[in-house]
C-alpha cells in the first residue's frame, strides 16, 4: 500500500514538471478575468521582461519560462 501511495505521489510530481509553460498572453487574460470579477475596473496590465521590472511587489504573474512578468497597476480615478 505504501508503494502505490508513493507511485501515485511520484506520477503527480512528474506530470506538473512536464507541463509546458503558459503562454503570456493565456496568463494575461486569466489574470484579468480574476481582477474584473473581483470589481476593479481602473487597472494595467503589463507584459515586460524580467530586467525591465523595478518594483517585485507590482508582478502578478511570471511566463514564457520566467523570462517574462506580468505587473498589475491600479489606476486611482
């Protein structure tokens, strides 16, 4: 039993290893269908790559293998 339990636990280890990266654009409308339906309307996302980002607390999400950020900017009206 305790050998099946490890199989299981492996084969969910290795499954998430080899899923493909998500593409930034993919990343970038999920993440804002999550903001648009917590109510924000006034916001910015942006897609940069890793050296253009100044400030880690604005980055939402990481894609293309973590070559590139997703930062989220609220716009104050």
């Amino acid at each position: 039993m305790k050998r099946f339990a490890l199989v299981v636990i492996c084969y969910a280890l290795a499954t998430s290893a080899l899923a493909a990266p998500k593409p930034c654009e993919e990343l970038k409308a999920e993440i804002e269908a999550k903001i648009q339906a917590s109510g924000v309307t006034a916001y910015t996302l942006e897609i940069v790559a890793n050296d253009e980002v100044h400030d880690q607390n604005m980055v939402v999400g990481s894609c293309e293998n973590g070559t590139k950020k997703i930062i989220y900017q609220k716009n104050d009206r």
